[in-house]
C-alpha cells in the first residue's frame, strides 16, 4: 500500500526542524526513502512540498538540500508572527465554534495544572497544540496554514532562552481563551499581541555546528524512520 506524501512530508519536515537533516545537507531520495521506508515517489512529492514550504532548496548539480535561511529571513519570521497571530485570535473571536472552545479550554487546564506542577516535558508540544487550534478557530484556511508553517520556521531557526513562567504563560493562554469565548476581538487581538511579545523576546538563534555533522549524516544514512507517526508538534 503506498504511503500518502503528506505523512512522509511531516516526517521530514519534523526531523528538519529537529537538526537531524542540518542546514545546507544534502536530501537525497535513495536515503530518504530508506530511512523512512517507503518509495522515492513519496520522497520526491514531499521534497517539492518542503521546496514550497521554504525548508529545502534545489541547487544545481547537488540537487535537494536542506534551506540556509539568513538571519534577516529568520528576523522576519518573528515579525509576521507577532502581526498574524493577534489576527487570528480577532477572527477566533468572530468565528470560532463550541467544538474549538472545547478543545481550548481543555488544553489550557491541562497546561495550566502541568504548570504549577512543575512538569514542562511536554508543555512545548501543549502549547502548540494551543495555538495551531487558535488558528484553526479562525476560520481562514490560508491564515491557518500560513501561522502554522510560521511555528515550524520558527521552531527550526530559534531556541527559546531566558526566564520563563509556564505559570505566566499558560495563565496568558486562558486569558485569549476567555476573550474568544466573549466574541470579544480587540481584546483577543490585545492580549495575543502581548503574548507574542513576550515569547518573541525570550527566542534566540539557533548555532549551526558542525563538529558532529559526520556522525550525524551517518546516522541518518543507517536508521530508519516510520511515517506514520504522529506529527511533532512546535
């Protein structure tokens, strides 16, 4: 049975996102198929996909590479997203539904208790979930898609650094929830811009080393990895 692109996509894209595919390597399809066992036919469809989304780039006589983004492209990354997501918060105010409310809350009261709890192991991957059903909430499809490619970029060239309050943060994301649920846009836009800020100023370039690039080149020649898997969430 063939494996549906998109799956094998995601499972790129995720390990792009997690530095096992580096900057500037090369994606071949004899590897790639290898690794996540299936055909070059689904590899080559993603790879195009990857190649549209900006994660990958075809240079002449290397073929398929993993993009090199500048730090002036990684710059305007964190500025699109401090101006769509306050956007997509107002619109979630006007058209999200009970089953995207439900979803949200769910969310926030389980961060909120992992919180102050202290266990952050997969309060990344909650906060994700989050805001990629925040965007969903708004009803725009392209607005969605677009937020949720921005937090893959994001999640690729940025480590998040500084003080952090997950107590803070997850109070925040029940104050967005509060104001969508209200219908209340200015006030879901106002307090989505304000978290954007503060999450925006605790991001920092990620390095790009070079030291172990053998050693992971060879693992990713030799392992394999399945596809149908769910999908990293950043």
């Amino acid at each position: 049975m063939r494996i549906p692109a998109h799956s094998v996509c995601t499972a790129i894209r995720d390990d792009i996102v997690a530095g096992i595919h580096e900057r500037g390597s090369r994606l071949t399809e004899e590897v790639l198929a290898r690794r996540y066992g299936v055909s070059r036919v689904p590899v080559r469809e993603a790879l195009r996909t990857l190649e549209a989304e900006g994660f990958v780039v075809t240079r002449r006589h290397a073929g398929a590479c993993v993009a090199e983004p500048t730090e002036q492209e990684a710059a305007d990354l964190l500025e699109m997203r401090l101006l769509l997501e306050p956007l997509g918060a107002s619109r979630a105010a006007q058209r999200r539904t009970e089953a995207h409310l439900k979803v949200l809350r769910g969310l926030v009261r389980l961060g909120q208790e992992r919180a102050r709890r202290g266990n952050s192991d997969d309060l990344r991957s909650l906060g994700g979930w989050f805001h990629e059903t925040l965007a969903q909430a708004s009803g725009s499809p392209v607005l969605t898609s677009t937020l949720i490619r921005l937090r893959h970029k994001i999640a690729w060239m940025y480590a998040v650094e500084g003080p952090f309050d997950p107590v803070e943060c997850w109070a925040e994301h029940g104050a967005i929830v509060d104001a969508v649920a209200r219908g209340d846009g200015e006030r879901a836009r106002a307090v989505t811009a304000q978290h954007a800020e503060r999450a925006t100023a605790a991001h920092r370039l990620r390095s790009v080393p070079g030291a172990d690039r053998t050693d992971r080149a060879e693992r990713v020649r030799n392992s394999q990895h399945p596809v149908n898997m769910p999908s990293l969430r950043y």
